[in-house]
C-alpha cells in the first residue's frame, strides 16, 4: 500500500487516538523496523526490544509528522538510530560476544554477496541523504514498483526511476570505499532478497499493547527511546540551521554540525584500554571523532586494521599513508587542533578507508612525490662499538623519551624513525646493516643546539659507532593538500 494511506493511518490515530489504525501500522512495517534491528545487533531479543521502542517513538511523534513523510523511510532511519543508541549503551552487557560472533561470520569465506554487504549496510544507508534513503527503502526493501515510489515521493515513475538508480550508484560507491567491490545489479538483487525477514509472531501484539495501552516496557527500552527522541530533536534542529543560515567559522571554513556534537557521545570502541583483539569484535566501520580523553596517545593495529586513542589528526593522516615521521611529510594544509580517537577495521583495505574518512570530513588528501632535500646519512664509522648488540630476543618493543631511546629485537628502522623525529629531517640508512638489534641509547638534551644537535650525534657515535653526515638529496615526501 502507498505511503500516503499510511499517513492516513497515522493522522487516524493521533487525531483519536485509534488503536485499530496504530495496529495496522505495526502489522504493515514490523518486518523492515525488525529487520534493521537484527541486523545491527545481531540478538532476536534485542531486535524485539529494539523494534518496540521504534514504535513507541512513532506512538509519540504521530501528532508532529508533516504529511508528506515517507513513513517506511522515516521508519527505518529511526530504526537504525534506535539500534545503535542501543548499541552505544552500558545496557548491552552481551555487545562484545555478538560482535565476534558477526564478525567471525563476515570473515569466512564467502561467495555470496549479502554475506559481504549485510554487516555494513546501514553504515552505508546513513550516508544516502533522505529522499535517496527513502527511495532505496521503497524500492528495495518494500518491493515497491517505480510508479509506486514515484507517487510516495511526489514524482514521476521516470523520475523515481532516475533517482533510485543514482541513489543505488551512490550506495555501491560506498561500499567500493569500504573494500566490497561489486555491481549495482549484485547490490540491488541482494538487499531485495535479503533485507526484510518475517518479525516473530507475537511481535505486533506486544509492540501494540506496549505503544498503546502502558504495557511491559523495561527501563533499559526506555533509556533507548529517551536518547533516540533526543537525537530526532537535534538532527530536525541542525536542519532547520542549515537551512536558515548556517554556522560557519571564519578561520577555518569548518561548519559545526549536530553530528559532531553526536559523535562526541562516544562509540563502544571509544575506551583507555585497547587491546588489538577490539579489532575484529567490532563491526567493521572507520570513524575519526574528538577523543574522549585526556591522556597520551596509544594505537593496536592487527593486519590493516588500526584503532587508536587520543592522537592529533596528523599522526592519523601519517597512520593512513603508512608514512612514519613528519619529517617527510610536505603540507600546506592546516591541521585542525586538539585530539582524535579512530578506528578503520573493514575487512579489506582499511587504510584506504581511513585516507578516505580524512578526506570526507577534513578536506585532507596526500600523495607521494621526489623532491631534493636536506637530509641526514646514517653509516657506520665504528663496527666494534658495543651498543649496537644483535638481539637472542623472541619478542619485540621500542621506547623513546627525552634522552633516550631503547629497543628490543628491532630493525634498524626503528632507531632511524626515532632520529627523524628528533632531527626533523628524513634518515637515510646507508649502514648495510640488516636483522634485528637490542639498542639503549642515551644522550643529554641540553647538549641541543638549534640545527646542530651535537649531543644526539656524538652519542650515536660513542655508543652505537653510526655517525650522521648532512647532505641535500632527492627523497620521497609524502605531500599533504586541504581541498577545503
């Protein structure tokens, strides 16, 4: 049935307060909201919960809904925002054990493409703007004709059909960022197929009796309905911002929007202690947000998975680029201050969804290029120096601070990244040295002049027998642009 007769059953009930019209609404649209749900946690007890407070919400908000809102789409996007409040909440003891089991199913290998699209599809539907979104929703998950979404968004059936199909392009193109390659026509026929199940029996009585007459509702439920009414209110605010005048920042041309204010709510990820194992529990995902604390930086990286806490946005862009000083880093770019948590775990190309993420909400790209420079050549002066010790060691790590710098079972890249950081010039090792060393070296800091730091060099000198020359060479640099 069009959306317009849904409307009528919504002006039904918030006009008198029709139980008979709120039911056939449930009855209508329970699969797609239970649909959404399950997907988002994973849980059939959850979903059901979750599928109760979506209505609930629309019990709430039947009166202020304008009358020409696509209720399956405004369905739906509550939907999704319901399930990941749920999914952000201390109340979700289970979350991390569902995760694992989500993720373990998404790294098997699999031919079928719902198999690669399910986990990130409504990651990907947030990104669609509404009438996009509703026209996916009509056409895709309700099986609607183009004549049918055509009449539920005010069109024609060429013109639902043109919009569908740039909205299913818009879609794919999402998913290629995210490392799923595939055609429209896999994307389209597999959320066709598999987007809506059958809600469990029982649902639409219970959901109705919980809407309507104050039935069971937990306190967890209502936790979920109260963050998620909250959202609604904030994202119809920064709409009607947008749309009056904007605000924008004189200095930076950054607009500040309600979803950065949302996203400094934090995200299940967003925690002091990380461990690399966080990685694959969670859904695959990439966000960078304003951090949450206050403390020094700290990262876990398994494969091409990173998730890291409390870094500036530079040390992000050098993670995503695989560049490891700022030494050979070109920009002229502004950086935005202050610290950043993040995390890009998708199952493949992770980094490039990181470059991407800085890109989309930054304006910040990079690429490599050769250019003559002043550098600093490592060599060896003197090879019976004994602090340069090759490792017995099994494990590995790397430490410096102020003075000092030691590792254990390391390659030498690891000490020629720490003298670019010191030096502020890119290192080039020309030592011939290869394997794995264990290195303590120490140096006193007030030796430092500027531009000569003699203390650094005379201790590399001393204690590992390297010596630093100052030469101009052709290096590659990575070069950081803003396009914005």
């Amino acid at each position: 049935m069009l959306s317009p007769a849904d409307m009528e059953l919504v002006r039904e009930y918030a006009d008198s307060g029709s139980e008979e019209a709120f039911t056939a609404l449930v009855a209508r649209h329970v699969n797609l909201v239970y649909s959404v749900a399950m997907r988002r946690v994973g849980n059939h007890d959850q979903a059901e919960e979750i599928s109760q407070a979506v209505f609930i919400i629309l019990a709430r908000k039947a009166g202020s809904l304008p009358r020409g809102t696509v209720l399956s789409g405004w369905l739906y996007e509550t939907a999704r925002l319901t399930a990941n409040n749920f999914l952000r909440g201390e109340i979700r003891r289970t979350y991390r054990e569902q995760e694992a089991q989500m993720q373990s199913i998404l790294e098997q290998p699999e031919s079928d493409v719902w198999a690669q699209v399910e986990p990130m599809l409504e990651q990907a539907m947030a990104d669609l703007n509404e009438q996009d979104r509703n026209a996916v929703v009509l056409r895709f998950f309700e099986a609607r004709s183009f004549l049918e979404v055509g009449a539920s968004l005010g069109t024609s059936e060429d013109a639902a059909k043109m919009r569908v199909n740039r909205a299913v392009e818009k879609l794919r193109k999402v998913f290629v960022r995210r490392g799923v390659a595939l055609s429209s026509a896999a994307l389209c026929g597999a959320v066709t197929a598999h987007s809506v199940q059958a809600a469990p029996s029982g649902l639409v009585a219970s959901i109705s009796a919980a809407a309507l007459k104050g039935g069971a509702t937990t306190s967890s439920t209502l936790a979920v309905i109260k963050t998620t009414l909250k959202i609604m209110a904030w994202t119809k605010a920064k709409t009607v911002v947008c749309i009056g005048a904007g605000i924008v920042l004189a200095a930076g041309t950054a607009t500040v929007s309600v979803n950065q204010i949302l996203e400094h709510r934090g995200y299940p990820w967003q925690v002091r202690n990380l461990s690399s194992d966080m990685l694959t529990r969670m859904p695959p995902q990439v966000h960078i947000v304003p951090s949450k604390f206050n403390q020094s930086a700290s990262w876990v990286s398994q494969d091409d998975k990173v998730l890291g806490i409390s870094h500036p946005l530079e040390s992000i862009l050098l993670l995503a680029y695989g560049e490891t000083s700022s030494s050979r880093v070109v920009s002229s770019a502004k950086m935005p201050e202050g610290r950043y948590d993040f995390i890009a775990n998708l199952p493949q190309k992770s980094h490039e969804g990181l470059q991407e993420e800085l890109k989309r909400k930054f304006g910040l790209s990079a690429s490599r290029e050769s250019r003559e420079t002043e550098v600093m050549r490592l060599t060896v002066k003197n090879a019976e120096a004994g602090g340069l010790r090759p490792s017995e060691s099994q494990n590995g790590s790397a430490e410096s601070e102020a003075g000092r710098f030691s590792c254990v079972n390391q390659p030498l890249l690891s000490l020629t990244t720490m003298l670019e950081n010191q030096l502020n010039l890119p290192v080039l090792d020309e030592t011939g040295l290869t394997g794995h060393y264990d290195i303590d070296l120490a140096w006193d800091r007030t030796g430092f002049q500027q531009q000569t730091p003699d203390a650094l060099k005379q201790a590399l000198l001393e204690q590992l027998g390297l010596v630093l020359t100052p030469t101009k060479q052709s290096v590659e640099v990575l070069v950081v642009q803003q396009s914005r």
